[in-house]
C-alpha cells in the first residue's frame, strides 16, 4: 500500500491520434509521471526481479501477460514514483486498460489503494484521418530516417534525404493492415469508452487539430481536477 494516495488520467486513442505526443506534453503541466504499458514493460523484463522474470516467462513463450500481472507491476511501478518526497500527484496512463475487464480490475486496484481516476481523455481522430496518417509514412531502411508523404515529404520523391536510399513503406503501415489495426481497436476499445462514459470521466477531445490546440484544450479540462498552479 502506497503511503499517500493519488489521482491518476487514462488517456486512449486509435493509432495514429497523437495520444503519445499529447501525453508526453501534458504530463509534466499535471505533475503526472507519463506512463506508457509498452515501455514498462520492457523495462522490466530487463531487470532481474521475480516480477521481470514472471512476465517474461509469458512474453517468451507468446503468451499474453494475464491482466492481474500487468496490474501488479502498474501498482508498484506507481508506488515507487509516488513514494517519498516525489511531488508526482499520480500517473498519466497510456496503453491500458485495452478492454472493459482490465478497466474494471484497474478500477478495483485503484480503490484498494485509496486512489482516485480524475480524467479518461479520448483523443478522438476520424477515421479516414488516421488512414492518412499512418498510411502515408515511409522510412528508409539504411539509415531509419521517417517521413510523410503529406507532412514531412523527402526532397526528393521516393529518396532519403540523409544517406539517398531508397524509400520503402512497412508491411504494417499498408491501407490493408492499419485497416486491420484500426478494426481490432474500435472493436475492443468502444466498450471502455462507453464503460467511463456511463461512469462520468470520459472527456473527448478533438484530435484533429493542431498539436498545441490539442493539448491546450486537455489541460483546461484536467487541470480544475488537481489544483496545479
């Protein structure tokens, strides 16, 4: 148990909505510690604790972690921020809860904490926007350098600009796949949504906008919620 409690933000999205970039920003204006599943999760697998090494015992066999786990190592990743003389007032969580069922059991270990969720802030994107998006990147496969075809074009149609190589586009950046991916997320996401809608925290922002409008407008929402200055 946590020696004080705290007040945590979801924020959810489709890919390609900019939820990463908006997190990265609004954190630190909420004195919240960003935290992404994805990347805690690699780190700690690459630690040597009994917890790194039980998720890892999922991950290498292709198993998927059980939600319990992926609870368990959220708790105490927040108990080691929030613990001490950290100024921290709770976490900004991105890539979890992905269904209804780890909404709920995050709910559960939250109020076994004392803690509260202030905020579930959906950057809402339309689709065919995303399809833009994600669908026109291309990297270079030499150097990694990225680009856009619409956003951040290279000099030269089809040539990288550092090292002159040929552009090419990932297998998983096609129409045909981030149709797929897109597909998995409305299907499995929806009902979260409307699972904090019913329950009041659900705050919906306009993603298609400016990155700065975007996150200006999440921090007028949030910050009545915590009383930062």
């Amino acid at each position: 148990m946590a020696e004080k409690s705290a007040a945590h933000v979801i924020i959810m999205g489709p890919q390609g909505a900019g939820k990463g970039t908006q997190a990265a920003l609004i954190a630190p204006r909420l004195h919240l510690e960003h935290i992404s599943t994805g990347d805690l999760f690699r780190e700690v697998m690459a630690g040597d604790s009994e917890l790194g090494q039980e998720i890892r015992s999922y991950v290498d066999r292709g198993a998927l972690v059980p939600d319990a786990l992926t609870i368990r190592m959220l708790m105490d990743h927040v108990d080691h921020v929030l613990g001490g003389e950290s100024e921290m007032r709770g976490m900004l969580l991105d890539g979890f809860p992905r269904n209804q069922a780890q909404a709920e059991a995050l709910d559960l270990a939250l109020r076994e904490r004392g803690d509260r969720l202030v905020s579930v802030v959906h950057v809402d994107v339309p689709r065919e926007r995303l399809m833009e998006r994600l669908t026109g990147r291309l990297v270079c496969p030499n150097c990694g350098a990225t680009y856009h075809r619409g956003f951040n074009p290279p000099k030269v149609e089809g040539v990288c600009d550092v090292c002159g190589s040929s552009l090419i586009q990932r297998s998983d950046d096609t129409p045909e796949a981030v149709e797929r991916r897109l597909s998995i997320y409305y299907e499995q996401t929806a009902p979260v949504l409307d699972y904090y809608r019913a329950k009041g925290l659900l705050l919906d922002v306009d993603g298609d906008r400016p990155i700065v409008d975007v996150s200006e407008r999440i921090v007028e929402a949030l910050l009545p919620k915590f009383d930062v200055d």
